[in-house]
C-alpha cells in the first residue's frame, strides 16, 4: 500500500496522506496530491520525452510521477527518472521551478539541460515503450493531434515560459 502526502495549493504538506488509487480519498478545497514533472533539454533545443506504455495510456508524457509520503518534490523525480529511464541524474544540476495546480495533483516542475545518449536509456516497460528527442514544433504537432497528457503539455507551456525557451 502506497501512502501519498496531502498538500495544499502553496505546495505545503497538510500532515494528511491518502492510499495511492483509492477512489474514494477524500480532499477539502484546496487540497491535492503532488507529482513531480521533469523537462529535460539537450544540447540541440530538443526535449526527452517519452511514450508510456499501453498499461499507463500509451500518451506522450515527460518523465514524472507521484510524490510518495514523505519524499521530497526533487527526490522524487531523481526517482523517477532513474526508475523510469535508468539515467541517474543525482549529481545533475536540477532547477526547481515551482509547482502548478491542474486538476487534483498539484504539479512540481522541473529542468534540466542536459545530452542524454538514447542508447545509455534503460526502459522500464511497464511504464515507458519508448523515449526519443523532439522539438518544440514536434511536441506541440502532439498536443494538436491529442497524443499528449494535457497536464504534460499544460507544464511544459510553463516551464517555456519560465525559462523563455
């Protein structure tokens, strides 16, 4: 059983936990659950990003996931991306970009510049079919076509907003 943290809309945890997929959790207005969201940018203005698998929704996403009860935002997607894509980015310099509200889960962004070789990725199957590197005009040909998480598409707009990429 896994226990999520319960935050509230300033990104603070409110000491209430929730059981991960338990439908009937619970929130009072302006609580939410947290996931960590990372956009990774290589060397040539292209983005890592990923095809879930068919068991997760088969979408476009960058890499992320849940905040677990008592992890930190960045913990959690040095986590993920190592869980996920098998690239240990412990040592990276990580930039904290806040966090946004979009539906239950309150979204922490990050980014990272950094020229991960595909063929140094290691999939984790049940979560990831593939990864690859894109630009900005092939990422939003995804949104249009609805072949992106709209929470996804949703955190990228800002983390380019934020960085003024």
């Amino acid at each position: 059983m896994e226990l999520l943290d319960v935050y509230d809309e300033n990104g603070n945890i409110t000491g209430k936990t929730v059981v991960r997929g338990d439908k009937n959790a619970k929130f009072d207005v302006g609580e939410h659950i947290a996931v960590g969201i990372i956009v990774i940018e290589n060397s040539k203005h292209q983005f890592l990003i990923q095809k879930t698998s068919k068991q997760k929704d088969g979408l476009y996403a960058f890499t992320g996931g849940h905040i677990d009860h008592g992890e930190t935002p960045i913990s959690t997607i040095k986590r993920e991306v190592l869980e996920e894509i098998g690239i240990d980015i412990s040592n990276d310099n990580v930039e904290e970009l806040g966090h946004i509200v979009y539906g239950i889960p309150l979204r922490f962004m990050f980014y990272l510049k950094k020229d991960i070789d595909i063929n140094d990725v290691k999939l984790q199957k049940d979560e990831v079919d593939s990864v690859s590197y894109m630009s900005i005009d092939e990422i939003n040909r995804l949104e249009e076509n609805g072949e992106m998480r709209d929470s996804h598409v949703v955190v990228f707009k800002k983390i380019m907003d934020l960085k003024r990429l």
